[in-house]
C-alpha cells in the first residue's frame, strides 16, 4: 500500500516538472526505513536525511540491494562534532555553510582516503533563523574551500522562507542560478548541481532552475 502510494505520487511529481530533468531526493528524516524501501521499490534512488545519528543508524538498517544502490544526501545543518558521523555515509553534503565546517569535513573525509562532494548553502533571503552564507562571505570563502583537498563543492543549496508567494520564490530561485553562474565565471570552475525546492515550491524551482529537488511529506502522504 505504502509503496503503491508512492509510486503515485513520484510519478504525478514527475509529470508536473516535465520536460525538466532533476533528481527528486526524498526526504525521510520523519519516516522509517521501510518506508524508504517502500520508496526504493517506487523507483527512487535518492534518499534526503538532517538528523545525523538518526540518519546513519537508520541508513544501516536498510537491506543491502537499498544501501548499496541509492545515494545518500545529508540536508539538514551539520555541527562540526557530527561530522564524523556523516563523512563516509553521505555522498553528498547539502548544507556547508561555512569555512570552519568544510575544513572539518575535508580533514575527516582525508582521514578516509576520500574527497566529500558538497554543496554551498546560500540563504539569500537573508532569513536570521536560517543557516547558509551571504552572497558576500560565500565569495570570500570559495576559493579558501575549493584549495581544500578533502572536499570537492558540486554546487549550491538553498532553503526558501516558508509562506513566500510564487513572484517572491522566482527572484529567490532565479538568483540562486545567477550567484551560481557567478562563481563559475569568477572562479572558473564547474558547479553543476542546484539544490533547491521542497514539498511547498518544488514546481517554481524546477522552472527557476534547480537539479535537486528535496521533497518528503508530497511523496510519502
């Protein structure tokens, strides 16, 4: 039942943001492991988790074929003290919102033999209850993260305030992809993924340009 649910809703997602091609990252920080292999057996391969003890024991709990053929992305804010717990569980790290927090990282993933893929979280909105670099200080640390040697930036992350209307979530978005083309220019560099969109806005951002959609309670409910 749970699994036929989902199936439904991944694929009415599907055709509202055709013809765009994105990732739908299912959020499941609020449901179980079965209800991951549910959505595993629905089709997807992305799997969104913010709670980071949580997140790891649940993630070793999933039968080996979930485990070892899904993507595992860490969206939530990451303390510098869990950082242990999530390099080499996580393939991707959403949510590096400062200097501080990607040097750990790159040390830890270092101390694995490894390069952590991140993404760059961008609160543009300058929301003060929400993490993620100003456009000013996340030009003033890229080049300092992109020099570590543990760490590789994939992209940009972006969390839009909650209740905002369609015209003031375009300009959002569509300034994301800009500051994103920005830092190419600037750094030349390649940044390809665009972390942005959740259950509420996921049609906007899909137009506005994002490759990563996060979305949990449309999927699961």
């Amino acid at each position: 039942m749970q699994e036929e649910l989902i199936r439904r809703n991944f694929l009415q997602i599907q055709e509202e943001i055709a013809p765009y091609s994105l990732n739908i990252i299912a959020v499941t920080k609020y449901f179980d492991e079965s209800a991951m292999e549910a959505a595993y057996k629905a089709g997807l391969r992305n799997f969104g988790e913010s709670r980071a003890v949580e997140a790891v024991e649940k993630i070793r709990q999933l039968p080996d074929e979930v485990r070892n053929n899904s993507k595992f992305h860490f969206i939530g804010h990451l303390q510098t003290n869990k950082v242990k717990k999530v390099v080499g569980v996580f393939d991707l790290i959403h949510s590096v919102d400062s200097l501080k927090l990607a040097e750990v990282i790159s040390d830890e993933a270092l101390k694995h033999g490894k390069v952590q893929d991140i993404l760059l979280q961008l609160n543009n909105a300058g929301e003060e209850q929400k993490f993620g670099y100003s456009k000013e200080a996340l030009f003033e640390d890229f080049p300092k993260i992109t020099a570590l040697k543990g760490v590789k930036v994939k992209g940009i992350m972006n969390m839009a305030p909650l209740g905002a209307d369609e015209k003031t979530l375009e300009t959002l978005f569509t300034n994301v992809v800009s500051v994103r083309d920005e830092l190419q220019n600037k750094f030349g560099c390649e940044l390809k993924d665009i972390s942005m969109g959740m259950s509420q806005d996921y049609k906007i951002a899909a137009r506005c340009g994002s490759t990563m959609l996060r979305i949990g309670r449309k999927l699961f409910q």
